[in-house]
C-alpha cells in the first residue's frame, strides 16, 4: 500500500469538524418523548412476568416455600426455586471472565445475604406474579447477622480492587512523620452506598432452541454474552443482546446480574419469552454497591507547610463469599508529593451482597477521607487551604515517580479559584454569614481519576453514494456515547455526522470493550478512529493508483479525507468525491477494520490522570444545623473534549454525586437483622432538584500527546472525587465542625 500520511496524520490536522461540537445528544427527542425503549419497555408476543422472592434474612439457608399457595393465584405459570430451577452448564461462582462475581441463581438453599434471590414466581400478569411471591411463606433457618466494620476479624486481601496491592510503601514513613513539625491524625467513616440507577436492571428472554434473544442492559456486552454462554451452555454467537440505552449503570451493569440469569432461567422453565425487572428494594443486595469504610490518615508537615508523610489506612468490609475490596487507600498514590507515603487495606467479611465497582470505585471514598484530612493539616499549617494544595500537589506521580502526561492541575487550581472568588475567602471558620444570618463557608477539593483504555474493535465502510458506516458494540449509559462516539466516527471519515450511520448498543457488532472506568470514549473511540483511517487508507490506494483520478500519483504526498472527498496533500485543489472513487471502481461499498487499545510503552513512561479542583459553598442554619450547598465551581483538565456539552453534563453528575456523598446518601443497616432499613429512594437519600445548587464545569485546555492519538481522557468519574471533600471542607469553614463521619447530617452540626 502507498504510504498515507493520512494514517498517522495528527489529530488537529485531521480533525475537528465535528469533535470539540457541543452537539445535542442524537437520542435526545427518543428519550424525552418516551420513544427510546429500555429492555423492560419489550414486550415480545406471549412473554410472561417474572418477579423475584427475595431473603429477609442475611445469613443461613431456606427450609421451605409455600409454592402450592403462590399457585393457587390465578395466572402463575410456575414457581422457580432452588429445589426445581434448571441446573446450569457452569458453576455461578466461577470467577475465570473479567469482572465476573459470584451470583445468587437458586442453584442451592443457601442464604448469604439479606435480599438475595430465594424464588422466581412466573405469572400471565406482572399483579399476578407479584401477589403470588407475597404468598410464598418462606421458613428459614437463620444465623445471626455479621454486620458493621467490626463484626470480624480482619485479615488482609490479595489484592485490592481490579487487581492493585493491598498495601504499598513509598520512601520511610516513620522517618517523614519524624521529621514533620506539625501532624495530624484522623479517622474518617464513610457509609454503604447502592447504585441506584433510574433504570433498575431488567431482561427481557426470550429461546428458541439454543438460541437466545435478550433485551438488556450492559456496561459490557461481550463479557455478558461470554458469561451467558458459559452458564447456559451454548456458544456465545448463539446469544444476541440488545442494550440500545441504559438508565444509567455506575458500574453495577458491567457483569451480568444474577436476577438478569433468573430472568433467563425462567424463560427457559416455562418456554415462553419472560421478563424480569428488579423492584427499587431489590436493588440493594444482589447487583453491587460501594462498600463502607474506616479510614485513618496520619499526615506530617514541615514549618513551611510541606507534606512529608501521608499514611492511609482503610478498613472495609466485603461480602462472606466473594472478593471485591474497596481500594479506599490509593486515593494516596496519586494526589499529593511527599516523600513518605504508605498505603494500607484490611476487610472484614460480613453477611451481605458482594460490593463492586461503583463510580470512582477507591477515589471516591478514599479521596473524602483524604481531602479532609489535607484540610485538617492546612489548618494546623496555619495556611488556606487553596494555597497548601497548590504546594504539595503532585507533579508527578509520588508512588511510580513517572511523569504526568500533562500537568494542568495549576490551571484548574487557578482558573476554578478565580472563577469561584476563592481570594476573598476569610482563612478563619465561622467568619461569613448571608443576609438571611445562615453561616457560609467554602470550601476546596482536587479531583483526579486515572486516564485508563481497554480494548475495543470497530468496523467502518464508505458506501456508493459517499455516505459512511460505522459500527462498534458500544453503550450509552445515558452520558451521550451515541453522540460523541458519532462525532469522533464522522471525523474518522471525514464527513458530517448527519452523512454517517453509527450503531452500536448490540452484542452482535464488533466488541467496544467496557463502558467502565472513564475510558469508553477513549478506547471505543479510538476503536473508530482506526477503523476510520483503515477505510479512508483502503479508499486512497484504489484513487491513487488509477490514473483517472485527479489523484492519481498522489500516494507519495498523501492525501487528507474532508466533508466526503480527498484532496492531494501537496496540491488541495486536486480532488475527488468518495462516491465517484467508488462508482469508477465499480465497488457498492469499501469496509475498514480499527481496534484500540492502551499503548504499553506510554503508559510505562507517563502516568495518565485526568485532575481537577473543585470549589463548593454551602449555607448552614445556626440554630437548626441544616446545610445547604448554594454554589459549586469545578474546573477540569480531561484531554480533548469530543462534546464539551456532554463532557460538562457527565461532570455535573459526578459533582452532584460528590455532594451527594458529603450530605446525602447512607444505606443504613439494622444491627439485628442485618437487613438495609432505607432500601428504598424515600429514605435512601439522593439530591433532589431542590438539593442541587448552580453548579459550573469549566473545561480547562489540555493537550495530552501521551494518552492515546486523539487525546482523549474520561469525564465519567473524576467529578466526583474533588466534590464530596470541598462540600465536607466547606461544612467545616461554616462552622468550625469536623465531622468525619459522613454523610455529614445535621444532628451532628448541634
Ligand atoms: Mo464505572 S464504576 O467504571 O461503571
């Protein structure tokens, strides 16, 4: 082939006329007019309703169902349970695909935590199946509950988690506390959370044969289809899955469920299509959350207020029977410079469902813990805290000593500060009231989340009539990834995104990796990117090689792809449409294969982050400890911003998690029971409309050549981190309170 200068030709070169667009999301109308179908919207002819019985206790084994009265309601079609569910082909606690976690699909009468699935009643009618689960009687026999961060010993995990060391040491910690004038010592709590997404998890199933048709929605298709046709059985190109939108998922979609196999397991029970959808309380148990914590920090500073020692200690619990630990600690390796730096976990086991992935798993807790405890440390420093963050934050990364791949830190520091006001910022608490006599205070948090890729495949073509194609098995949890994976498709074929069809959300199109840690954008786009050039190189080399074409010779100069034609490099004026490229060659459509993935050597020299400083006010009532957040400033540097709309949307929703962390949300667990006493989003807090103050996301520039060819970084997670400790680090400049243990609620302000 000719070489194309085209292939490797820089992204500003190439791109930009539809990247850097705050384009409106291209499902926007479907959703908004209810027109976009979510797999519980299916309804295929004769499917039945599935409705799960679950475990009100949290440990021991079920004895007996009361299955001849949930049959005596008209309309069940039958009652699944341990001792008549279809065996599988493979054990559901097997752990050997990525990101898989051990599932609760009556394959035994074991109880290993409160809400698991105990009974699947399919019926003609959802009120039919319903009823007859509340008939169902269940006997048990119960241990007592192992519940809280002190139920058990602890030991030490293998590793803490996608896979990192448990503990982790970094110059001599006792020598830098040694050396410190000033040190404080705190400890930190942080509460159980559920992924309480809008859309409950849910399948639509349906079999014929060894084949299987599901609605439902994935962070990972191809891992859930892998998954799937292990535990049934079949090959995985026998099962197709559709998961055009996600209601939202936060991590807890990224492996298959194990109510979504019940759902499954029925249809294949009754031979009829079935669905299943998970009722708000059954949310919390089976399908993940992010685990509690007891977080210890001990920081040492010199005279001048710099850091000398940070040591992070976190407790945390995981479930009795399977392994995800929340890496709470690392939230250390990353942010602030010392010289001493040691991180540790321990876990507890107790009797509930297996925690996971949630959004910012690790740097979201660990980075409140550790915010305050930077807060604290300027405090006994005597400095504000904006001016001791911007002396000890990191340039580098502390642990690996590798560069940062870019260093806009300071430009969010500043321009976040300055946006916010933060200069005028009295450096004593309880100084600032309102008009209305409410304590005001602010507060500052930095925000950072690793740049990660995975790997994805993509396939391209430029059809007759010039208009383009392309494909990747990609997942739209509600961010925008239709929209600014279409963008970054459309500049790869150097046409308008209206002249391309993208279609992705399906198990049967190429493998777009995991809509996971912040890196889908990234990984599926680059996965696009390539298949774009593949097909563009393919398209040049029939031009260049035809002495019809305007083209012709051109090989050696290159060509650039622009709004459906290439043009010769070194003479723009010669030029020739996709559509007569293809019409003279005969051809109805010329097809480009892309893959991506993460470049090892970049990654061994350069640690990739995205980072950010986030800036919060709040207002609290001095006689009646309500707070109030009244005005929240992030500015973040993320690599280049395919959509900066959406980019500034998927950052509003972290900061409004971080708030949410700070003041809101609190599984509470009863001591006896074991049981989740709020299981529902009455008492479940989450910020509502009237919690959520103005908020602003400025994007800071940030040109990253290390990350991958186009420069993207994630915007998924990272507002979270710096937000729930600048809401936490305001709450304390209102009113001169500490609270460690969050959320911070009112009584605790008296
Ligand atoms: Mo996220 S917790 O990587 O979906």
């Amino acid at each position: 082939m000719a070489e194309l200068v085209l292939t490797q030709a820089p992204a500003h070169v190439r791109h930009g006329s539809n990247i850097g667009q705050p384009l409106t999301r291209r499902d926007g109308i479907l959703k908004v007019t209810g027109g976009a179908r979510y797999a519980a919207d299916n309804h295929p002819a004769g499917m039945a309703y599935a409705v799960m019985a679950v475990s009100s206790i949290a440990r021991g084994r079920l004895v007996s169902l009361d299955v001849e009265a949930a049959k005596t309601q008209p309309g069940v079609i039958a009652v699944m349970t341990p001792w008549n569910a279809p065996r599988l082909a493979a054990d559901p606690d097997g752990k050997d695909i990525p990101f898989s976690f051990k599932l609760d699909v009556l394959q035994s009468d074991v109880v290993r935590y409160p809400n698991q699935p105990i009974a699947v009643v399919i019926a003609e009618t959802l009120e039919a199946a319903t009823e007859a689960a509340e008939l169902l009687s269940p006997r048990y026999e119960a241990e007592p509950a192992r519940v809280g961060l002190d139920a058990d010993e602890a030991f030490v995990p293998p590793i803490v988690g996608p896979g990192k060391p448990a503990t982790v040491q970094h110059g001599d910690l006792e020598a830098g506390l040694a050396s410190s004038s000033r040190r404080i010592e705190a400890t930190y709590e942080t509460p159980a959370q559920y992924h309480n997404a809008m859309e409950t998890h849910a399948v639509v199933a349906r079999w014929e044969g060894d084949t299987l048709s599901l609605d439902l929605p994935s962070q990972a298709l191809a891992l859930t289809q892998l998954r799937l046709a292990q535990l049934f059985g079949i090959p995985p190109e026998n099962i197709h899955i559709r998961s055009p939108f996600l209601g939202g998922g936060f991590g807890s979609k990224a492996g298959v469920s194990g109510p979504q196999v019940l759902g499954i397991m029925a249809a294949r029970l009754v031979g009829r299509p079935v669905k299943l959808a998970l009722r708000r309380e059954q949310m919390f148990g089976p399908v993940g959350h992010r685990a509690p914590t007891r977080q210890t920090l001990r920081l040492g500073a010199d005279e001048n207020g710099t850091l000398t020692a940070i040591q992070h200690h976190t407790r945390t619990t995981s479930s009795s029977f399977d392994d995800f630990f929340e890496p709470a600690s690392d939230a250390s390796h990353t942010l602030y410079a010392s010289p001493a730096i040691a991180t540790s976990h321990d876990v507890v086991r107790i009797d509930t469902g297996t925690p996971l992935f949630m959004r910012a798993p690790g740097e979201a807790t660990g980075s409140i813990a550790l915010e305050s405890a930077i807060d604290e440390m300027a405090e006994a420093c005597g400095m504000d805290p904006l001016a001791f963050r911007l002396k000890n934050y990191a340039e580098a990364e502390p642990i690996s000593g590798r560069p940062f791949s870019s260093k806009a830190l300071r430009e969010c520091y500043e321009q976040g500060a300055e946006r916010f006001g933060w200069s005028r910022r009295p450096l004593a608490p309880r100084q600032m009231r309102d008009e209305a006599g409410l304590l005001v205070g602010w507060g500052v948090g930095t925000a950072t989340f690793p740049a990660l890729m995975f790997q994805a495949q993509a396939r391209a073509a430029i059809r007759a009539d010039g208009t383009g194609l392309m494909e990747t098995g990609a997942h739209d949890m509600g961010q925008g990834a239709w929209t600014a994976l279409a963008q970054i498709a459309a500049d790869g074929l150097g046409l308008d995104i209206d002249q391309v069809e993208f279609r992705a959300g399906t198990s049967d199109l190429p493998d777009a990796g995991i809509a996971g840690g912040s890196g889908h954008t990234a990984t599926a786009g680059m996965a696009l990117h390539s298949a774009g050039a593949d097909v563009i190189a393919k398209l040049a080399q029939l031009a260049t090689s035809d002495e019809r074409s305007p083209l012709f010779g051109g090989g050696n100069a290159g060509v650039i792809a622009r709004a459906g034609r290439l043009h010769r490099r070194d003479d723009e004026s010669r030029s020739e449409s996709y559509a007569d490229i293809l019409a003279r060659a005969g051809l109805a459509e010329i097809e480009g294969r892309g893959s991506a993935s993460a470049d090892p050597s970049s990654q061994e020299s350069y640690a990739m982050h995205a980072h950010g400083a986030v800036f919060a006010e709040v207002k609290v009532d001095p006689e009646l400890g309500q707070i109030r957040a009244s005005r929240i400033v992030g500015a973040f540097a993320a690599g280049r911003i395919i959509n900066p709309r959406l980019a500034r949307s998927q950052l509003y929703g972290g900061m409004i998690w971080g708030l949410s962390f700070a003041l809101h949300e609190h599984a509470v667990t009863d001591r006896r029971s074991g049981r989740i006493m709020n299981a529902n989003l009455g008492e479940y807090h989450v910020p509502v409309n009237a919690d959520v103050p103005p908020i602003e996301a400025i994007l800071v520039h940030e040109d990253d050549p290390h990350v991958n060819a186009l420069g993207i970084k994630g915007v998924g997670e990272i507002g979270i981190t710096g937000s729930a400790g600048a809401v936490a680090n305001a709450v304390w400049h209102a009113t001169g309170v500490r609270v460690r243990d969050f959320p911070i609620t009112l009584d605790r302000l008296l």
